[in-house]
C-alpha cells in the first residue's frame, strides 16, 4: 500500500512539473512572438507603437489595446 502510495506521488509530481514545464514553454513562445511583432511595427523605434504604425488586428483593437488611453501601445500593454 505504501509503496503504491509512493508510485502515485511520484507519478502526481512528473505530471505537474511537466505541466508547468509546458505553460513556460508556451509563454515564452508568446513572448518571442509578441517581441518579434513590437519590433516589425515600431517603425521608428521609440519603443511604442502609435496608432499609424500598428497593423493588422492590433490596429483594428487599437483601443483595446491602448489600456492607459495615450495614443501608443508599448510591449506592456502587447503582453497583457
């Protein structure tokens, strides 16, 4: 019965940590994604986005997307 009890947690344990393994995985890959976007759009690199640059999706979502109202989106706001 122990030694079952042992299986299962260590079984519990692998599942989790693989889990939680892939979630960072998939982040990470939005991340580079969402950096790789920014980067493409923010054509004069000012390290924002402003509703002329923006493209696509973000462009129809511009305000959306812009949460603090200030006419650009920054990597902060692409992230959320």
């Amino acid at each position: 019965m122990k030694k079952q009890f042992k299986i299962l947690t260590a079984i519990s344990l692998v599942i989790a940590f693989t889990n939680c393994q892939a979630k960072k995985e998939v982040t990470n890959n939005k991340r580079q994604k969402t950096s790789k976007l920014f980067a493409s759009m923010d054509t004069n690199n000012d390290g924002k986005i402003s509703k002329y640059e923006a493209k696509g999706e973000l462009k129809k979502n511009f305000k959306q997307s812009d949460r603090n109202n200030d006419g650009f989106i920054t990597k902060n706001e692409m992230n959320r």
